[in-house]
C-alpha cells in the first residue's frame, strides 16, 4: 500500500497534494507529498515528504529521482 500511494502521488499529484493510505489489517499508515519537481543531470526528480507510521512509530523519507525505466529511487 505504500508502494503504491508513492509511486500513484509522484507520478501524477501535483505538488502539495497529499496521498494517505491506511492498512486495515495492520493498522499502518502513511502519507506521501510531492513538494516539488527538478531536473537534476536531466533526469527528473521529486522532492516529497513521506511518512510511514508502523507500529505507533512514524519515520519520513524526503526524496526521489526517476530512473532510465521510469521508476523512482530514493536519493537520501
């Protein structure tokens, strides 16, 4: 489910609009923020704020950069 609402909210929300997500069978959850988008070496990046709440712990995650076959690696 994180997986997903990344990949959903990097690729196609704009930046500032929030995706959530929620594991009814957990009770984990998350949000993922697109703040802005650059190009750095021409190759697309996103700036976002992700953070994923497991087990009553959250931890966050603040960028990504698009590779060659169009999926998103984690930069820092």
């Amino acid at each position: 489910m994180a997986a997903d609402s990344a990949a959903r909210a990097l690729e196609s929300s704009p930046s500032g609009q929030t995706v959530a997500w929620q594991n009814p069978d957990s009770g984990n959850s998350g949000t993922v923020t697109p703040v802005r988008t650059y190009q750095s070496g021409g190759t697309y990046c996103r700036e976002y704020q992700q953070t994923i709440t497991i087990g009553g712990q959250a931890g966050t995650v603040i960028r990504d950069r698009r590779q060659a076959d169009g999926s998103w690696k984690i930069v820092s």
